[in-house]
C-alpha cells in the first residue's frame, strides 16, 4: 500500500498539480515589437541614412506619413496658440505667466520645447512640414535631446550650451527606433516646465517617470503595478492630445466612455464612472461638488519641491566683487538668483482649493488691470450653488513682476539674448529689457514700470494617490479644515448657525441650572423639614 | 408603600434601547458637529447612520406595540388637560418642597402624570418623528434634490437637526432629573429596569 502511494499517486498527482496550472493560463502571445507595430522602423532604407539636422529626419518620416505634419499643424502643441471663445487668444505663444513672463522675444530659449525646429524669432514659418519635430515625442531610446537654447534643435555637434555639455545626438538610430510617446517623451518638456524639473505644475515631475505606488497610483512602475503612460489618459487621435489646462473639463457628466465615448476621454470618470466608491455610497454624494482630484490628491509636489513663489524685482543684485549672487537653501533649491530674484519651493504640501466650472478666467498683455492688489494671471471661474461647479484643487504660483504703471497692463520683458540687446540676462536694465521686449510684439510701453504681486492658478490631475491614502471626511469636515476659507455654502462639521447654537447653549445651560436649583432648594427645605420635626 | 408592575417587558427593553440610541445619536452627532474630536468624523458619520436606522426601528417597533397592545391608552386623559397639567406642574414648582404627596397616583392602570403623558405624547410624535425625518432628508439629500428639491434647503435642513438635537438635550436632562422626583431618589430608575415601582400608599 505504502510502495503503491509513493510510486504512484503521488507522482501522478505532482505531475497533474504542475501541468494543471500550467495549462491553466490563458495564452497571450509574447508582447515584442511585432505585436507593437506593423512597422519594424530598422527595416526601412530612408531611415538608414547619415542625417545632418532634424528636419531631414522630418522628411524622411513624411515619405511614408504623408499626413503628419499637417495634422501636427492643427494641434496647440504646434502652435502654441488656442482661440478661445470669448475672442482671447491663448496658448504658450500669447499667456502671461509669472514664471518667465512671456514666451515672445525669447525665443530661441523658451521654443526649446516646441515640436519643431527654428522657432528663433516671430519670422517662424509656422506652415513648413519640415520643421515639425517628430523625434521629440517619438525618440524610443531616451537620447534624442533638444538643447535648451537651440530654437528647438538638438545637438547636431557635441555643444556646450548654459556650463553643459549636450553630446552629439544620433539621428540615424533615434529614427530607427520611434515608439509612441512614453512618459519620458511627454516629460521632457511637460516634466520641466519652467525651465527644470518639477518648478512650474506641481503635479508633472520627473518622479513620475518611475514612480511609486504611493507617488502615483495609476502610473507606478514597480512589479504588478499599472504603469500607465500619459497617452492612455490623453488618448490622442490625429495628434491631438485632449485635456488641455486651456479649456479643461470641472465635471464630466458622460461618465464612462466605454463603449460610447465624449470628447473629453482624460477625465477620471472617463475609466472610472459617476458612482466609483462602492464601500461608502456617502462618497458619491460629493460628485456633484467634489472633483475627484480633492480627495485623490491630497498632497502635490510629493517627493520633488516646487516653485510657490517668484519675486522678479529682487532681481538684479551683485556682490560686492560685482558677480552673480546664488543663495540655495539646505536641499539645493535656489532662492536668489542675480538674473531672476527670489524664490520659493515646497514640497509634499496640500493644494488651495477653489470652485472651478472649467472656465479659467485669463489676464493677457492686452488686459487692463487694477493695480492696487494682487493681479490674478489667471483664475478659476464658478462658485457656490453653481451646477457646474465642482471644488477643485489647485497649486497657486505667486510672484512679482514688471507692469506698465501708466497703461496698467503687463509687460514682457526681453530675457534671453546677446549683451546689448536689452535682455536682462545680460544687460539687467529692466527700462532695456521691458522697451526691447514690447518693441518686438510690437506693444504699446508708457516707460515706466514698477513690479505688482501676482498669482497664477494651476489645476491639479496628476500624482493621483491609491485611495488607502485618500483624504478622509475630516480633512475639510472640521472647523479649521482644508475647506476653511471656500465659503458660500453649509458644509456639516465646519458650519454653524449662531442662532442654533446661541438656542441650543441657553436650553442646555438653562435645564442643567434649572435642575441643580431645583435639587438644592428640595435638599435644604427637605432638611429644615427634618429639623422642624426633630424640634 | 406598596409595589405596583408599571411596565412591561417590552416596554423597559424598548425605553432601554431608545436611551442608549439616543445616547449614541447625541455623541455622534456632536462630533460630526464639530463640538469634539475622540471617534474621528467618519466613524462618527458611520455610527450615526446606524443608530440613527435604529431608532427608526425601534420608533416603529414602539408604535407597533402601543397600537397592538392597547396600552396607548395610558397616553389619554379625561377631562381639562391643562387643568391637570398645572396641577403637575405645581407640584414640582410648589408642593414637592412640602412633602406634599403627588397630585396623581401611580397604578396600574395609569402610570403616567398627565405632564408626562404630554411631554411623552409630544416626543413621540412629533420630537422625535420630526427629527428622524429631516436627518432622513439630510442625509438622502442627494437623492431628494435629484427628485426636486431645492438645492438650498441643505443649510436649513441641518439647522434644524441640530436645533432637534440640541431640545433633545435638553429633554435628555430634565427626564433623568424628573427620576429622582418619585417615592425615593431611585424609585422610578429601579421600576424602568425591573418594571415594580414603590409607591406612596393610597
């Protein structure tokens, strides 16, 4: 009996306990390039070519999609432009912002992230097909780099550029190797707004290109993690990404958009429906008032420090050796710069909260403005009570900048460019920066300047915690909470009626005092009773 | 003094139960209210919506039992109501400093003053109904808005909760002090858990 267990059932067994999960598993067929692309890009002769600049590349990418650069011509990320319905016009090319001010008259530095090439200056050909910088987005081997001066143009030749050192990039291969675009594609320029990584958003760092369970619920890297990438939020069609800050969407009523989908598939309730929390049905409730985002998001700048505050009228100061002044702060972050003021970074820090209908109000140089408070760059339009309005999370940026005292409207400064030219960064005139720069957008400037506190409101979306690490209700339902200031409105925990409470204080005072007077006189008559009948 | 059985079985679990849901509904509710922090505001919010079904339950249970049972009629009074009211309430204003015996007597038949039969009458049918109510409406707020309702009645909705709330209080206070008022300091607390009361001899 025993020999027969061990020669044959168990055996038998191991061997069926094996193979059963084995064959148990539904088979996928290996995920390698040919399940990626119908394309193998090494195969192509137009690809195995010495390029000499980018727009060669272009070209050869243009042989076969012929359609390309003319759907990248319709997109804003080509343009930086974006008409908006109240007749302004927006986009990177037209915003004020008070990080670096303006884009125009600085060119070659700020079009360092545009998908093109030579965007120098305004005589930028903005209908050449040839200049539409594929590789920025599509680079799959990580080297393809644009440098940060170069009007949009990598390094043809080993170059050293602002005490760097941008090795030569090699066209041939990076063209043989296209992908679409990854986080890293997207971060490279959206990662380091503001000029380095994790200044300008709040919520877009280069920690979110491997991020950490915590970092990113959706987007963490780590094993049986989601690693998702942008584009399967911002799913593109034509080259267009949808979900721009310009024209976001505060409330999705659509819901899920599968199997019908609307025009705003980045939403959270794109994936995740209009009723998500099954455990709390409470927490639906809020949909109507709450973004997501609120609850999702409590902390932004997580693991890297972000800019809060950017003073441009300390700008300008020297040592007494006449040089450059740099102060940093224990972490390395910079708080004075000769050529840019005084800074602020914080990080792992709450959002303000604000009511927000997916209207942004914007201040353009063509707006005039009451100068004797803080100038709102832009701000979230919506409020209470409103339908539309849903309480959103936002990292607000606070600075100063130049204005036109007299015309009462905001400059733009020329900053980049040769000595001589009126850019600050090398003749620190504001009086030369500020006419250089309005000359050259042809603007209007009285002469005289002065510098006015500004703040520029940013939506928050990204670094979306896993919901362990949501906000709980005490958050905003306590007095003192996150919700302090929003007011408008009766939130339960926060709010009172004095009326109610001044009623409920005087009927609860009122009883108890009423009561103990009421047992004192039955004890001290009750006594002098006993006393009379013992006397 | 003698002993009478003044209340029933189900009557002391039914009492019982609503003080300690009361009980639970006050400190809960409180807490969601902002006046303390020792639950945390969600567990806070989760214990009140239970109890607060409870309640719910246990007021229609009650209802159930004095329909069925009959003994709703403790809660009628023959005669000027006021009359008898005033008399209770000189009592307690007057002769309870004199030893004066109570103006009505407890038995079996009817154990309730008719101070306490309206007190009673009143927070059971409209104190404690009223106060079921909107917390109900408070919290299927969203539900009812979608059905209709103005958006704008959440603020005065909960406002009057917690005025509810705060009269409750109130009544909680004065009720437990009116139990030291009977033959002894402890007569009427010892009837509520054993249902014989001592009485004053007739």
């Amino acid at each position: 009996m025993h020999k027969l267990l061990m020669t044959r059932f168990i055996p038998v067994l191991l061997f069926l306990l094996i193979t059963s999960t084995a064959t148990a598993e539904v088979y996928h067929h290996p995920v390698d390039k040919i399940t990626k692309s119908t394309a193998d890009h090494t195969k192509f002769p137009q690809l195995k070519k010495n390029f000499k600049s980018g727009p060669e590349v272009t070209k050869a990418c243009l042989e076969c999609h012929t359609e390309a650069s003319r759907q990248i011509h319709r997109t804003k990320h080509w343009t930086w432009e974006v008409p908006m319905k109240d007749g302004k016009m927006l986009g990177k090319q037209h915003v004020v912002n008070n990080f670096c001010i303006s884009v125009e008259g600085n060119e070659p530095r700020c079009t360092s992230c545009h998908i093109g090439y030579g965007w120098k200056d305004k005589k930028f050909d903005f209908a050449s097909q040839e200049n539409v910088d594929c590789l920025a987005c599509h680079d799959g081997t990580g080297t393809y780099q644009k440098l940060p001066a170069g009007a949009g143009h990598p390094a043809y030749q080993t170059t050293t550029q602002e005490k760097k050192t941008y090795k030569k990039v090699d066209l041939s291969h990076i063209a043989q190797h296209v992908q679409n675009p990854d986080r890293h594609n997207c971060g490279s320029c959206h990662f380091e707004g503001g000029g380095a990584d994790a200044v300008k958003h709040g919520d877009l760092d280069n920690t979110l290109l491997k991020p950490d369970h915590s970092l990113d619920v959706h987007m963490a890297s780590g094993k049986g993690e989601l690693n998702m990438t942008c584009t399967d939020c911002h799913k593109t069609e034509g080259h267009q990404v949808p979900g721009s800050r310009y024209e976001p969407t505060a409330y999705d009523r659509h819901g899920f958009d599968y199997p019908l989908p609307d025009d705003f598939p980045t939403t959270c309730s794109s994936c995740h429906g209009n009723a998500p929390h099954s455990a709390n049905k409470k927490l639906n409730d809020h949909i109507d008032k709450v973004a997501c985002q609120t609850c999702h998001i409590p902390q932004i700048a997580k693991q890297r420090a972000t800019k809060m505050w950017w003073d441009w009228s300390k700008a300008g100061k020297f040592d007494d050796k006449g040089k450059m002044i740099v102060k940093k702060d224990s972490t390395g972050h910079p708080t004075y710069l000769t050529k840019k003021g005084e800074f602020r970074w914080e990080k792992n820090m709450p959002p303000e909260y604000r009511w927000f209908n997916g209207q942004m109000n914007y201040t353009t140089f063509l707006t005039t403005f009451d100068d004797r408070g803080i100038v709102q760059i832009n701000h979230p339009d919506g409020k209470a009570g409103d339908p539309q309005s849903r309480i959103w999370p936002f990292k607000v940026h606070r600075g100063k900048q130049p204005y036109d005292t007299q015309l009462k409207r905001f400059v733009k400064p020329k900053l980049y460019g040769p000595k001589g030219s009126g850019a600050y960064w090398s003749d620190f005139s504001w009086d030369k920066s500020i006419t250089a720069g309005m000359e050259n957008a042809g603007l209007k400037y009285s002469g005289k300047y002065d510098f006015i506190e500004t703040e520029m409101y940013w939506p928050i979306s990204h670094m979306v915690s896993p919901k362990e690490e949501a906000m709980g209700c005490v958050e905003c339902h306590a007095r003192g909470g996150r919700l302090e200031s929003l007011g408008g409105f009766y939130l339960p925990g926060r709010d009172v009626n004095p009326f109610v409470e001044i009623i409920g204080f005087i009927v609860i005072a009122g009883t108890l005092l009423g009561v103990i007077g009421h047992s004192i006189k039955r004890y001290t008559t009750q006594k002098n009773m006993e006393q009379e009948d013992a006397g | 003094m003698r002993k009478v059985y003044l209340y029933a079985r189900f009557q002391r679990f039914w009492h019982w139960m609503q003080a300690l849901i009361i009980f639970a509904l006050l400190f809960s509710g409180m807490e969601i209210h902002g006046l303390f922090k020792l639950m945390g505001y969600e567990a806070a919010f989760h214990m009140h919506n239970y109890f607060a079904m409870g309640l719910l339950v246990f007021i229609l249970l009650a209802f159930f039992w004095y329909i069925t049972t009959g003994d709703f009629r403790q809660y009628l009074t023959e005669g000027n109501l006021l009359d008898k009211i005033l008399m209770q309430a000189r009592y307690y204003m007057n002769g309870i400093f004199r030893n004066e015996p109570h103006p009505f007597k407890k038995n079996e038949i009817s154990r309730l003053n008719p101070l306490q039969r309206i007190t009673y009458l009143m927070l059971t049918l409209v104190g404690l109904p009223a106060q079921i109510i909107f917390g109900f409406i408070y919290y299927y707020f969203n539900e009812l808005v979608a059905l209709g309702m103005s958006p704008g009645l959440l603020e005065p909705v909960a406002h009057i909760h917690t005025l509810l709330a705060y009269l409750l209080v109130g009544f909680v206070i004065m009720h437990i002090y009116m139990t030291t008022t009977g033959h002894t300091l402890t007569s009427n607390i010892k009837a509520m858990v054993t249902g014989w009361e001592e009485v004053e001899d007739d």
